[in-house]
C-alpha cells in the first residue's frame, strides 16, 4: 500500500518511483546476499567517494551476523524529494522500510536512492535502525 500510494504522489508530479525503487531493491539483494563489493559498486558516486570500498566491506560485514538473515521487508514510507548541498536539483526518494531480521525483532532500513546525471537511480544512503 505505501509502495503503491508513493508511486500515486510521484506520478502526479510527474516522477516515476519505480526505477527507484527498484534500484533500492536490487542494491538490498546485494547486501542481503553479502555481496557488499557489489552493493558498493551499485551505489551512487557520492556513497563511493565518502565511503571506501574496504571500509563499506568490513563496516557492513559486521553487521548481519548478529542480526540474521532478513525474515521480512516491507515498504512502509516513500518520499519524493528535490535538493542536497552538493547539488539543488538532485532527485531523490527516502524510502523507509520495516524490515524483520531472524535475530532483531523489528528495525527500520533507510535507503535514499538519488538520480544521477545519467539518469540512472542509484543508492546514495543507508541507515539500519
């Protein structure tokens, strides 16, 4: 439902979600399936440029073994929005998902795919709460 009414906003604006939300999708399989080098090379160049490849691949490996393989990720909140600092006119959606892992109750992933000059939607964030 949430999914379904951010795509509903964005198109009255004009904005397609879905290649966006499909890049967040893809870029979780990656990380979901440990391949963090992939999940790096996935990501937007400023995710690239302020975080090491190294530094992403051990940070992020530390992290699921305690918590577990994902049970269950769902969409709970998609928001269109224009403008970083580094560029005004960027295009990005903040997509908060409630996510289940087999060792965590319930945490909230955070995954702010921006479009890039190419036009190509790539992660440019990821928060894990």
């Amino acid at each position: 439902a949430a999914c379904g009414l951010a795509v509903a906003l964005a198109q009255e604006e004009g904005i397609d979600a879905k290649p966006a939300l499909a890049a967040a999708d893809s870029w979780l399989a990656a990380l979901d399936g440990g391949r963090y080098g992939e999940s790096w090379a996935e990501a937007a160049p400023m995710f690239r440029e302020t975080t090491p490849k190294v530094k992403w691949e051990t940070t992020v490996e530390a992290v699921p073994a305690p918590l577990g393989v994902v049970i269950v990720r769902k969409l709970r909140q998609a928001t269109y929005t224009r403008g970083i600092a580094s560029d005004p006119q960027a295009e990005l959606f903040v997509l908060q998902y409630d996510t289940r892992f087999a060792n965590r109750p319930l945490s909230t992933e955070i995954v702010t795919p921006l479009k890039g000059a190419d036009g190509t939607w790539r992660v440019s964030a990821y928060v894990l709460r």
